[in-house]
C-alpha cells in the first residue's frame, strides 16, 4: 500500500511507539478522524475512523534529529507524540512531531524533525488498532 498518497491524514494524528533494532524501525501511528470520502483512495479504517498501522524502515541509511545525526536509537522522547507533517520522498520520510509531557506542573512542549534514508519504507495496515 503507498501510505504517500495519505500522509496528509496524519496531521494531528499521534505516534504511540518507536520500536528501533539496528538497522530496522517500526513506528506505530494513527492518523487524525477522516471522513471517508474525503480519501484518495480505499483503505480500511479503524472504528473511530482512523487509519492505523506501522511504518516500516528497513536498511536505514541515517536518521536525523532537527538535522543533527542520532548516535542512539530512535525512541519516544514521551508518551504523547502529536504529528505535525509527515513527508515522503526518494527513500526518505520526514516526521514533524510535537513531544508533549504533562507532569503535575504545567504541559511541557518539545518539537523535533525526524529525517530518516532507508532502502525499504511500507505501511502495514492494522485498522483494529490491534498493535502486538
């Protein structure tokens, strides 16, 4: 499935979890509510009209924090992950993401641009919103 066509979806959508092993990533995300005909194309929808999946990142080339190369793995900076933009292009995705923490004191923004080059980017379509 080319989850390019429906990047535009993911504004104000979330990332629940970054799985990072050497050379692979898994994100688990799902889009913001979607009206169905507004769709570029049939996919199927969770229940609370969401699409929801993993992007897959197979051979990563390089992975980039505000332009700045990571020397550790990718992993949630915290538990809320708002997408802001998500972009692809030639091997690349670009993920703006709005890190928000919420302690007993007052919310705690953080913004990062995710740049990351690999070989192989697929989405696997989980519309149950089931993540194993």
């Amino acid at each position: 499935m080319n989850i390019e066509k429906f990047s535009a979806f993911f504004h104000d959508g979330s990332i629940t979890a970054i799985n990072h092993l050497k050379k692979s990533i898994v994100i688990f995300m799902e889009s913001a509510e979607i009206d169905e005909d507004d769709l570029p194309d049939k996919i199927a929808l969770s229940s609370n009209d969401r699409i929801c999946g993993k992007l897959h990142l197979e051979g990563i080339k390089g992975i980039y924090e505000n332009g700045t190369p990571l020397s550790e793995p990718l992993k949630m900076k915290y538990e809320d992950a708002e997408i802001a933009h998500m972009e692809f292009a030639n091997n690349k995705v670009e993920i703006q993401i709005k890190w928000n923490f919420n302690p007993p004191k007052p919310l705690i923004a953080d913004f990062s641009t995710i740049d990351i080059e690999a070989t192989k980017i697929w989405w696997e379509n989980i519309p149950d919103g089931k993540f194993d």
